[in-house]
C-alpha cells in the first residue's frame, strides 16, 4: 500500500502543468496600436474636412503595418495575441476608416448608392482578413490569394489625396469613385494573385547602383506623391487581373 502511494506520489511530481504566458509583447503591439490610432485619427480628420491630414493618416497607418510584423519577426515576438490584434486593427484602419472618409469626401452626394459601395469595401476587406487567417499555414507566401486589404487602402487614400492637391471636387466623381470602392471590395474577396514581395532579400548586399535607384526612387515620388503612390497602388489592384488575364492568354 505504502509503495502504491509514493509511486502515485512520484508521478504526479512528475506531471508538470504547463501554464500560459501572461502578458503581451511591447514592441510589435506598439506599432500596431500605433497604426490603429492613425487609421482613427484619418476617420476624425475626414468627418472635419481635413481629407488631406486623413489620407495622410492612413499612409502613415499603411507605413506602421508593415512594420509591426517585421519587428515582431526580428525580435521574436510574434504571437498569438499580436496577430489578432492586428487583424482588428487592420479592419479600422484600412477597412473603416478610408470607407468613411471617401463617403464623406464623395459618397455621401449619391444617397444609398454610395453608402452600400463603401459597405462592399468594407465586407470585402473583413472576409479579405478572415481569410487571410485561415489559409495562413497552408498559403504559398510569395503571393497572396486576394488584393490585401493595405494595399486596397492606399488606392482609397490615394483618390482622396489627389482629388483634394488638384482641387477636384469629390461629388463630382461620386459615381468613379463608387465604381472604384465597390471594384476593390470585389478584389479583395477575388481569388486572384498578388505578388507579396515576401521572398525579397533585404539583408543581403546589393549593388551600389540599387542604393542609387531607391534615392531616385524616393526623389521622383517626392515631386507628386499624391498620384504616384495613387498611380503605383492602382497598378498592383489591377496587377491581379492582368496576370490573370495574362495567364489565360498564353
């Protein structure tokens, strides 16, 4: 009796219950708040008129996005929760936030029309994410299935950015601009293919002349950024279909 109960003693000593983490990483989860909070501050800026600040905002949101997973992947800090977290994120600031400011900014002259275009952007860019989830362990990481949802953003931004530096006026072009937003909803729900731009190496060295491209790079988009980030972001909404399109062809 007595060896029965110390090898029952034994073996739970031996149990050990391994209890969750407690807490949440800092650093990547700071850019991600950061990011929120830019795509907030875009939806607040549109509704007082300040279209310009708010597609600001959601560049600057787009420019924190991207960071935050990086950052995270360096330090080794990804997890569970920052993954979530910013998929909630993404949802307000590319999905919500550039939807209200292109209604306000053009819209809302076309009554119900133009508020069920910005919802089809909006759906489109939550089941773009819901899926993203999903299909993450069993997608090929050099492309993604579906125009993603920053990208979506930046075209939405783009417009705004645009129309405000070449003082057009936004109700004007209500009804290209609900063919657009309604156009990139559809895209993001689409199963065609985005180059991810996941397989560039950028740790490793480059020539010289490369270095000399990005500085051009950066000089020429400093002249017009409005339509060339517009131009550049449409061209990789529209990349999809043309490979496609391409594909088919051959």
């Amino acid at each position: 009796m007595s060896q029965d109960s110390s090898d029952q003693s034994n073996n739970e000593e031996e149990v050990v219950v391994k209890k969750p983490a407690k807490g949440v990483y800092l650093l990547p989860n700071s850019f991600t708040t950061a990011s929120l909070f830019s795509g907030f501050y875009a939806v607040v800026s549109g509704m007082s008129g300040n279209f310009e600040n708010a597609a600001i905002a959601i560049f600057i949101s787009m420019i924190l996005d991207t960071l935050d997973g990086r950052v995270a992947r360096l330090t080794n800090t990804t997890s569970k929760f920052g993954a979530e977290y910013d998929s909630l994120a993404d949802v307000v600031a590319f999905g919500v936030a550039p939807a209200l400011v292109l209604f306000s900014w053009s819209l809302q002259s076309l009554g119900n029309f133009g508020w069920v275009a910005a919802f089809i952007y909006v759906a489109g860019g939550a089941l773009r994410l819901a899926r993203f989830n999903v299909q993450l362990e069993m997608a090929d990481s050099r492309y993604f299935t579906g125009l993603p949802i920053p990208a979506a953003a930046g075209v939405m931004a783009g417009m705004v950015w645009t129309g405000v530096d070449y003082n057009l006026d936004g109700e004007s072009l209500s009804y290209l601009v609900a063919l657009v937003t309604a156009a990139l909803g559809i895209l993001m729900v689409s199963n065609f293919k985005y180059y991810s731009f996941k397989d560039l190496d950028l740790k490793g060295k480059v020539p010289f002349v490369a270095l000399l491209a990005v500085v051009l790079v950066f000089a020429v988009y400093s002249l017009q950024p409005p339509i060339l980030l517009a131009l550049t972001l449409l061209g990789y909404a529209a990349s999809g279909p043309v490979l496609w399109l391409f594909k088919i062809i051959k």
